[in-house]
C-alpha cells in the first residue's frame, strides 16, 4: 500500500498541533499555578501585617 503525500503532511500536522495545544495548557497551568500562589502569599503577608480588631 502506497500512501500518498497528503495523508503524511495531515499525520505531521496533526502531531504538531497536539504538541502545542499541550504545551500551551502546560504554559497555562502553570502561570495559574504561580499566580495562585503569589495572590495566597500576598493574603498571607497583608493578613499578618494588618492588627486584629477587638
């Protein structure tokens, strides 16, 4: 069986498309991540700061 040009050229496309719609919802679970954790440092940090009311 000969296969033709065109179903080779749909095969890398479509390997190269999941590759970077993977690494893009890598790259934005981690930047959710980070920020996450910045905003739950900062809440941390003001909560410390700020005195108790009585």
């Amino acid at each position: 069986m000969v296969e033709s040009p065109f179903l080779s050229i749909l095969a890398i496309v479509a390997v190269v498309l999941l590759v970077v719609v993977t690494g893009g919802i890598g790259y934005l679970t981690l930047a959710d991540w980070r920020d996450r954790r910045r905003r739950d440092e900062e809440k941390r940090t003001t909560r410390s700061a700020t005195p108790k009311r009585r």
